[in-house]
C-alpha cells in the first residue's frame, strides 16, 4: 500500500484543464517561485474562505 507523501489527513487531487489555462497557472506560480500546485492551493484556499459563490457558465 502506497502513503500519502503529504501525509496523513491528505488528499491528492488531480485535474485536466485546457492547455492556455494551465500555462497561465504555470507562469503565475513561477513568478513567486512556487509550485503550481502549491499556487492552485493558495488561490483555491483563498476563493474557500472568501465565501463568494462560483458562477458555472459555458464559455
């Protein structure tokens, strides 16, 4: 059985996005020396505790 290399009480998520959108998150993250995944879960913890709702529309 495989661990969690972030440990225990982790999840690890994994997503698909379209390629322009991924190379933005990729820039931005770089730019303050991060990982993008530790970008994605700065902006994602950010938007959580903000508390304003998400409006899903088709682009």
């Amino acid at each position: 059985m495989a661990t969690n290399p972030a440990g225990k009480g982790t999840k690890t998520i994994g997503i698909n996005m379209k390629m322009e959108m991924a190379k933005e998150l990729e820039r931005r993250a770089s730019s303050m020396q991060l990982s993008t995944g530790a970008y994605c879960k700065i902006i994602l913890g950010e938007w959580i505790k903000s508390g304003k709702k998400l409006q899903l529309k088709e682009s």
